[in-house]
C-alpha cells in the first residue's frame, strides 16, 4: 500500500512509486466537457471507472446526486455511500448480480439502473422483479459498431421482444444506451465526428422502434470519450457519456481527444540505477505501478510504457519507458531518435505519463494530488476491485 504523505510535501520527498494528479488540469478538462455538451443541448453523465474517487466525482458530475455511470457493483456501492442518487451499471447484468443491484437501491435509496441485451437476461429481470417487487429500471443495449455487446439496431424484432418483456415483466424500461467502442481505433477529428454520427443515429432509431411498438423510451444514452468530445450533432440523444477525458492518457493523445499537457495522471518514479553501456536508466516504477497496457503500440507512436517527464511535468525529448518488469522501469532515449540521455543520477525524481489511465489508475489505492505550488495539496483515496 502506498504510504501517505502529509499536505504540502514536496514531490522529492514522496514515496515511490505514486499516483499524481493534477487537480486544475481536470477541472479544466471537465469544464470544457462540460461546456461542449450544453452547447450542443444534451445532458451529461460522467463515466466514474477511470476515476474510481469520490472527489473526482463530484468535480465531474452536475450535483453531489449524480448523475453517473460506474462499471462494477463495488464502485455502485462506494458512490451510494457518498451520497450519489442516479447510476447506471455500465456493465451487461449478470443474473447473479440482480440481488446485488437490489441491495444497493434499497440500502441507500438510490435510482440504480441496469443494462442487458437478450431476452434471456430480460427473463431473468422480470423474474427477479416478480420475487422482490421492485421494479428495476432498464436500458437496452445497442451495438452500433460492432465493438462488442449490444443489439444489432437493424434487429427490431430482437430489441421490440426485449422491450416487451421487461414491460410485461415489470421492469421499468428507461431506454437505450450505445458504446461507440470504435471510435478509439481512430485519429482523425472528421472520422471520429462519423463514428459519433453512427451512434446517434442508431441510437435514434432504436427508441423510435421502442416507441413505434408502444413501448417506452425516454433516454437515448450515448458515449465514449472521442465521440463526445468531436460529435457535430447530438439531435435524438437525451445524454452522453464520457470518463477517461477527465485525466486524459497517452493512449487517447493518440486518438487525437488531448494534449500532453491536458493529462492531469502521472506516476512519480525514483531513478535507482543505469546501465550506461545500454543506454538505460532504471527506475522503481515497473509494470506494477503503470500497469501492462501497451495500447499506443497499435498507434502511429508507440510510447511504451510512458513519457517520462521531469518533476514540472515537462517531457524530456524523446524519453520513454521502453520496457518494464514487475518493480523495475526501464529507461531510454525512443528508439530511432538522436535525442541525448538526460543525466539523471541514482535518487533523482521523474514522472511518467501513462499509456492507459483507467489501468494505471488500478494499480494504486490513492491520488497524491498536485496543488498550485506543485507540493501535494491533499490525498484522495480511490477504490478498486468489483
């Protein structure tokens, strides 16, 4: 467990491995979020995974009631005790799961909503809703781009007998939710602006199917951090959701969502030796602290395991994480560039930026947050597991 530091300590004197974050960077990042979706006439529902952190919550979210989404029970639970109100579990329910969603909403009074794609899960919702009397609210899920679950949305027949079901059933059906997963296998502003169009629309003609049959549907849900942040129109739509532009990461630099100096999530390390006649300095921030996601190694630069940065935030040129074991990063020039080593001797502090925010963010218990003066400004603790 990473050991707390008292406010105002200095980023030299920290224990390392450690999450940062920079506290302005996301109320920045939030804001125009935030500023981009009113103009554009939707509500906003703040993806919580990334963050997993009641303080970020309520930075992100329109009131300490929500609304919010969250991937995992444990993170439904953590946020009802804090005083969150309205959530969707973004995750496809598992039959197993229904007592627990039930638990929640009536330990702490909180609108829980579910997500499913099959009659089969529908099923076992209205049987669950027939033992227990409470009438969960529901919203299908909508495949407009082949990224993962959800149903196709030229399948009206499918989507009509899920509806039809809950109602029957005596679920509440809340109405539609899409993923455009797709969108971060993109780069380009216009391309991506596409994939938000095709989420849109599929989402639009599902609840107009819904509606069509007589059936409900007054959220048209959609999101992801790309779309949200390039979409041209959001006509149809009733709310979008987005998390990981909060911190921004490597990975979305790549798609083109954010800046390096947009990303609020760093990880402090401590230079511990080199291996000069290679090339590489060696730090105690391996895989354990910055996670195995290589996810820009699919994009047209491949960061490694991160940028490395000096204790301003300020990349050295060209100086990544070319490779990690457990407790060991491994430090270098990019493969290809001219750029020279920074001498950075045994005991000196670096921060590295991560590939992947929501992984790396796993890997730590807490958020050593940045104040203005660059000294830790408070300690907010985050939660993991499911």
């Amino acid at each position: 467990m990473t050991v707390s530091s008292p406010i105002g300590t200095n980023l030299a004197d920290l224990s390392t491995p450690c999450l940062l974050l920079d506290e302005a960077r996301v109320r920045r990042n939030v804001a125009r979020m935030k500023d981009r979706l009113g103009a554009l006439g939707v509500s906003f529902r703040p993806h919580l995974k990334t963050a997993k952190c009641l303080e970020v919550a309520r930075i992100a979210m329109a009131g300490p009631g929500g609304p919010a989404i969250v991937s995992t029970l444990r993170e439904a639970a953590f946020f009802a005790k804090g005083g969150v109100t309205d959530m969707i579990y973004g995750v496809g329910i598992a039959p197993g799961k229904l007592d627990q969603v039930g638990d929640i909403r009536r330990q702490w009074g909180v609108d829980l909503a579910i997500i499913l794609d099959s009659v089969e899960q529908a099923d076992a919702v209205a049987a669950w809703v027939e033992v227990n009397g409470d009438a969960l609210p529901v919203l299908i899920e909508i495949d407009a781009d082949g990224h993962r679950s959800g149903v196709d949305p030229g399948d009206g027949d499918l989507l009509v007998a899920i509806g039809r079901r809950l109602v029957d059933g005596g679920a509440s059906l809340r109405g539609v939710l899409l993923h455009a997963g797709d969108s971060y296998r993109l780069n380009q502003e216009g391309a991506i602006a596409d994939a938000a169009e095709v989420e849109r629309t599929a989402g639009v003609a599902a609840a107009e199917a819904l509606r069509r049959a007589g059936l409900p549907c007054p959220v048209v849900s959609v999101g992801s951090t790309p779309t949200a942040r390039f979409a041209r129109d959001l006509a149809g739509v009733t709310e979008v959701r987005a998390g990981v532009f909060m911190f921004g990461d490597l990975f979305q630099m790549g798609v083109g969502t954010c800046a390096i100096d947009e990303i609020a999530l760093s990880v402090l390390a401590t230079v511990i030796g080199h291996q000069r006649q290679k090339g590489w300095i060696i730090v105690d921030a391996g895989w354990m602290a910055l996670s195995r996601d290589r996810g820009t190694a699919r994009q047209a630069v491949d960061q490694g395991y991160g940028i490395v940065c000096d204790l301003g935030g300020k990349p050295y040129g060209d100086l990544i994480v070319v490779d990690a074991n457990q407790e060991h990063g491994i430090v270098a020039v990019r493969p290809g560039s001219a750029a020279p080593l920074p001498p950075l001797s045994v005991g000196a502090r670096v921060r590295i930026v991560p590939n992947h925010a929501c992984a790396t963010g796993a890997q730590h218990d807490r958020y050593h947050v940045l104040g203005a003066d660059g000294r830790i400004g408070a300690v907010w603790p985050r939660i993991n597991g499911w």
